[in-house]
C-alpha cells in the first residue's frame, strides 16, 4: 500500500510521517529527493537556472534554497514552474525507491503530492492540517524566517479547504502530541486494514 502524506508548509506532515514510520510504515521523503536531485551538476539543477538565472546558485555551484524559495514563493506562477521542473525528477527517484523498497506501507511524504506527478503513485492520500496561526509560528521557528516570509510562503500554496477536499484522510495537527499520536494510530490502523 502506497499512501502520500501532505499539508502546507508548517501543518506537521513530517511529525505524522515520523509517527507513521514509529509504527512501521516506511517513509519516503520527498524533500530529501529534492535536495538529491537539485545537487550540483544535476540535470534539475540546470533546468531550475535556465528558469530563475544563475543568482540561485551559491559560489560553489550549488543551490542557494533560500534565495530560490524567496523568488519561487513570490508568486503562484513562479511556485508552479518550480514544480514542474522538479516534479518529474523527483517522481522518478520515488518511484526508483519503491521498487527497491520490501515493506507493506509506503508513505510519500510531500508538501505538493495532489495535483503532481507523484499523485499518481499514491493509493490514498493524507492530507495533514493545522491552524494557521499554528502553521506561522512553527515556520518562523523552524526556518528562521519573518513572520511576512511565513504567510507568503503560506499564501502561495493550497489552504486547509483544498487539502480535506482531496484528502482519502485528514489529520488535525492543531493540538498536542499527545491527541496527534491518538490520530496517526488510528490513522495507520486504517492504511494497515485497506
């Protein structure tokens, strides 16, 4: 079984994927493929130049995230051509880990799963949400970012409406720990049944 596990930006999803994984899933991160697939010299990497020009690169020939986040996250046009460049790369690399994969559950892990070339991998979606008060202040932390930065980054992907609306499953992260792990047994009870 192959589920993906979404939300936006500072819903929680990699919390619920290390609780999913806690309990046996094995987890497929697709924010580690993407660091793999952007490294310096890549086929993506190159793609991503021609798009945003060579100020996205560090003097070393890598990816400077930050500037590109900055400039992919202006704008729900320049959101979409990131993914798209990166989509296939990163479908092709999941898919790649799958086959070499033996375990029974297989969660994608990925803030753009609906709608992209991944989706299609997917047998149930999870769509994790959380309040977006909540969300601002686990981004700011956890990226060191301004407060504005955060709600641009969180204006520039789907709300909570879109991911319920595509979710097979929706998971709460509004609250503690403690409710969030109730949640993600019940929730991997119910993968485990399908």
């Amino acid at each position: 079984m192959i589920f993906g596990i979404t939300g936006g930006s500072g819903s929680g999803k990699t919390t619920v994927s290390n609780l999913l994984a806690r309990l046996g899933a094995e987890i497929i991160d697709t924010d580690k493929i993407s660091r793999a697939v952007t490294g310096k010299g890549s086929d993506c990497l190159k793609e991503l130049t021609d798009a945003f020009g060579k100020e996205i690169l560090l003097p070393t020939g890598g990816l400077n995230r930050h500037y590109l986040a900055s400039i992919a996250f202006a704008d729900k046009e320049k959101t979409a051509l990131l993914s798209r460049i990166t989509h296939k790369y990163i479908k092709s690399e999941t898919l790649r880990r799958i086959e070499k994969s033996g375990a029974e559950l297989i969660g994608i892990d990925g803030a753009v799963i609906v709608g992209s070339p991944v989706e299609e991998l997917c047998g149930k979606i999870v769509c994790v949400t959380a309040r977006r008060d909540i969300r601002i202040d686990r981004i700011t932390a956890r990226d060191g970012i301004t407060r504005v930065e955060a709600e641009k980054r969180i204006d520039a992907q789907p709300d909570d409406e879109f991911y319920i609306k595509h979710g097979d499953y929706i998971v709460d992260n509004s609250t503690d720990l403690n409710a969030l792990e109730k949640s993600v047994r019940e929730l991997y009870d119910k993968l485990k049944g399908v």
